[in-house]
C-alpha cells in the first residue's frame, strides 16, 4: 500500500487533504523555551477521535 503523507494542516484543512487522497498525517513537534509544543499532536488526536 502507497500512503499519501503531508504535513499536519490543522484540523481547518484536514479534510480537504483527506477529501483530495491523503492517508497520513504527520506532525512537527517543535522545542520553546518552556519545553515541547504538543499543540499539533492533541489537535490531531482529538481530530481522530471524532472519526
């Protein structure tokens, strides 16, 4: 199986992606001064678990 990977949009533009053929998304996690931004990765979560 090919998957049709692209970064995470938000969740505003997930399912035009998904509409158009993708089957992955991934998502960049990227350091602040306080530690790790989660933000993308919850918003994909709970994105997925309204599917």
């Amino acid at each position: 199986m090919i998957e049709r990977a692209i970064a995470w949009p938000r969740a505003v533009r997930a399912d035009d992606f998904l509409a158009e053929g993708a089957t992955l998304f991934t998502a960049g996690i990227d350091p602040t001064d306080d530690g790790y931004d989660f933000t993308p990765l919850k918003e994909m979560l709970a994105r997925r678990g309204d599917r």
